[in-house]
C-alpha cells in the first residue's frame, strides 16, 4: 500500500509590509521530506510505502505571493496527478493560516485542486495547527483532519504520527467517512489559548475521553487565525466517525463538543502576567532574582511579526544606571547584519540598529563590539529541523545590552538557539524574545517573566482588531 505524503506550512500575518515568496521556504523532495516530517516509523510500523511529495514551509510568515503559491501548489498536484495509479491514501499537514494574493485561503485551495484529480474517495489526512482556519466544505472534504492538542505545539511530530497511522488504519479498513465540522462564533488569539492552562486543558481533556468511544476517530478543536482578514477567521471543532455508521453520532458528539467549547467562551485570558509596556520593564528592572524574561508580543515572530521592532531595545537604551544584563533575542536588521558579517571577535563597529520601515523599527544609535557569529537554527518544539539566515551576537558598549542581530525575521523559542551563540541565556539577567506567550524553554528556566503589551504587527487586543470580512456576530467583537 502507498501513501502520497505532503506538507505546506505558511502563516500569513497581513500587517507584515512585505509579501512571502518562493526564497522563503524551506523545500524538500524525496528521502530529506520523510526525514524532516519525521513521520517514517508511522508507515514502516503499517508497512505502508510512502511516496514523497512537496514539503514547503515559510512558518510564520506574511501573505503569499500568488506566483509562489501556484508553483508549490503544482509541484504537489504533479506529483498526485503522476501517481494517482498506485495511490491507497494522501497525508498532508496543512497548517491552515494561509493567505494567497488574489486567492485567499491556500490551504483551501491545494485541497479543492487535488480533489479535483482524485474526485472525493481517496482517503485524504490532514494534520494542523490549530491557529489555522476552517470551514465546512474543508473539513467534509477530508477523511481525516486532527490538529495538535499542546501550544505551544510540542505534540506536533506525534501528532503528525498519529494522524499517519489513522489514516494506514482506514485504507486497510475503508470507511466512507468524512470530518464532521461545527464552526463557532468565537475568534481567539494564540495567547489567550494556552494548553498549561484552562480553559484549554478542560477542552482537551474532554476531546481525550471523547477519542476513548470506539465510534469516535478523532476529536479537535481549533483556534483559528487571526492575523489576516478573511471569512473562514474563527474557531471551529472537528470530529471524526471511525465507521460510516458512526457519521451520525458524530453529527451528534459535534454539537456537543461545540457547545462544551463555547460555553467557556468568558474563560479565556492571557496566560501568566501582562503588562503595558512601561510596566512591563519596571518589573524586570525590579525583579530581584534573574533569569527573568520579557515577551515583546507585538513582534511576535513565532505569528508573522517581522521581528525588527526596536520599541524594547529604545525602552532599555533609556533607563539611566541600567545595572542589568540585558540579552535580545533578536532584532531584524539585514543591513546593520552586512556590516557585522565579516568583524571578527573583539571588533568593534558604529552602526544604527533599526531597520527604518515604521515607526516600530527606528535605528538607535551605537558602538557595538561583535561577540560570536551562527547561523540562526529553526526548532519545531524541542527538535532544531535546519538552519534559516543568519546572526552575529554583539555587545552594546557603555551598556550591559548585547543583542544577536539577525539578517532575517528569526524565531528564538528553543534555549539552544542562544548555545549555538556560545551563550547561556540563563546567566543574563533579562531576556528579551520576539514571542507572544512564552515558549517553554524560557517558562521553565526563567525565574520571572512577562508578556509586555507592545505595539506591532501582532496585537493583543483582539476586539479592536477592524476586521470586515469574518461572520458575524463574533465573540468577543459581539457582545454574545
Ligand atoms: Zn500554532
């Protein structure tokens, strides 16, 4: 038996100014795109033969030129068209926050053009993250579509797996399924959806007892994304029949589970403590332990923010006496990046961090001194997966401030990021991470830390973000 396997992930947050193209994704064919899946002793286990497709990742990222996506897009539906004769299944993980110049949704729009070559019974998985966006006719035209339970994600390979085996498991016993989708009138952001806390833990623990009923495949919830204008924007719920006598049960177990999820619609809150931004420093600046770490959740790059605010940086810049060591991690800045890229350690350089595109990324003046140089490596929860741009760890003289500056839009949420530096995180007093809530390296070895409320390309205050094209009435936009 085959399975064609594929992956596209691109999150399009709309007020990144620049577009995603093709030289943003990392891509990969054959043996390398079963390697970075990480999904092989899932098929081997079945004794399934998998047929590589296309993996394409730009991870957090902006909206997708309509050229780049085609091109994906086709090198996949090549592939299916090529092999269509000997295929048993398709495992594709979509992460599902994709947004298409000219075309919206790409993910939609990858499963509509292979349902247009394979017609609607080819058994299709689906496993995604759950920030992405839905809708009925998606979710009915998949056999199999479960999202990860954890955010931060650090179940994403073993549910990659998962859903891998679900799916060996069907083509050996074909059903005549479908995922059954309830869409909820709630929109959400990441930060206010973390697992370690409820009401996410309670959701989860309900969709982990309904997943023990033999007539129930699977059970998810999705958050939804928020960071681009369009009508799928929202959260919704999944639930799979594990027999097509079990379809409508499933119908059934939907509402319930719709319900169960709405009904905690008041008890979602930031996890750990926020602040305004002038709060914010003050806390770190009077925390008497160390290491204590703030999250610029503005720029938050793990949801498409550029990463080259320097709103926190100009913060520190300014506290007269500072007397605690301050690490950033990091600012984008490709010019300031050319000028370092070639100084050695212990060379020093005047330049003007900042990369002058709004007024969140005004240029500070100084002299820096560079540290260490490394490549900027990409993490999938624990795992580094690769490499992507570069950055040069440098010290801010006359300050306590060092700073990795970056050449690309980097994703620090994995402590060895900063090893591959030379340094340890842990001995600075203040950390300061381009993320919304914080990753659990940082949560676990921080002795104190906050969100801080900054501005950017990925605000906190849902409510007020002017969308005009989602469903309506929306909690909490709609009082409901
Ligand atoms: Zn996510």
């Amino acid at each position: 038996m085959k399975v064609l396997v594929g992956s596209f992930t691109t999150e399009s947050n709309s007020k990144t100014p620049y577009k995603t193209t093709i030289a943003d994704y990392d891509i990969a064919f054959g043996q390398k795109l079963i390697d970075v899946m990480e999904i092989e002793s899932a098929y081997q286990s079945e004794d399934v033969e998998i047929i590589p497709g296309v993996y394409a990742n730009a991870n957090a990222a902006s909206v997708i030129e309509k050229d780049t996506f085609l091109y994906i897009e086709s090198l996949l539906l090549k592939k299916i068209a090529e092999h269509l004769h000997e295929l048993d299944g398709i495992y594709l993980h979509l992460h599902g926050a994709s947004y298409v110049d000219e075309i919206g949704s790409g993910d939609h729009h990858i499963l509509r053009e292979i349902r247009k070559i394979t017609g609607p019974y080819v058994p299709i998985a689906v496993s995604c993250d759950p920030h992405g966006n839905l809708t009925k006719e998606y979710a009915e035209s998949i056999q199999i579509l479960r999202s990860y339970r954890e955010s931060p994600h650090t179940d994403a390979m073993d549910t990659r797996r998962y859903v891998s085996k679900l799916l060996c498991q069907l083509i050996k016993n074909r059903q005549n399924i479908h995922s059954v989708y309830r869409k909820i009138p709630l929109i959400l952001g990441g930060e206010q959806s973390v697992s370690a806390d409820e009401p996410v833990k309670s959701i989860n623990r309900f969709m982990d007892d309904m997943e023990k009923d033999s007539r129930i495949m699977s059970a998810s919830w999705h958050v939804g994304y928020l960071r681009h204008d369009c009508p799928e924007a929202g959260c919704g719920i999944i639930v799979v029949p594990a027999t097509e006598e079990d379809q409508q049960y499933c119908e059934k177990k939907a509402d319930e589970l719709a319900q169960y999820v709405w009904d905690k619609r008041h008890e979602f809150h930031y996890t750990g403590l926020t602040a305004q931004p002038d709060e914010a420093l003050t806390m770190a600046l009077e925390f008497e332990d160390k290491p204590f770490v703030i999250t610029d959740s503005g720029d938050n790059t793990t949801s498409g923010a550029t990463g080259w605010n320097t709103y926190v940086l100009r913060q520190f810049m300014n506290v007269e006496h500072l007397n605690k060591t301050v690490l950033f991690g990091s600012i984008k800045d490709e010019e300031v990046y050319k000028k370092l890229q070639n100084l050695s350690k212990g060379e020093q350089l005047h330049v003007s961090l900042g990369a002058d595109k709004d007024k969140l990324s005004i240029p500070v003046e100084m002299d820096v001194e560079v540290i260490s140089h490394s490549p900027i490596y990409i993490s999938h929860g624990e795992v580094l997966i690769g490499t992507k741009g570069h950055g040069v760890l440098v010290h801010v003289l006359g300050t306590t401030i060092d700073i990795i500056v970056a050449d690309q839009t980097a994703r620090v949420t994995n402590e060895s990021q900063f090893e591959s530096f030379g340094i340890n995180w842990k001995n600075y007093d203040i950390t300061v991470l381009k993320q919304g809530y914080i990753f659990p390296d940082f949560k676990h070895g921080s002795k104190g830390y906050v969100m801080s409320l900054t501005d950017g390309a990925t605000p906190q205050d849902t409510k007020h973000i002017p969308f005009k094209l989602i469903m309506r009435p929306m909690y909490p936009i709609d009082e409901i």
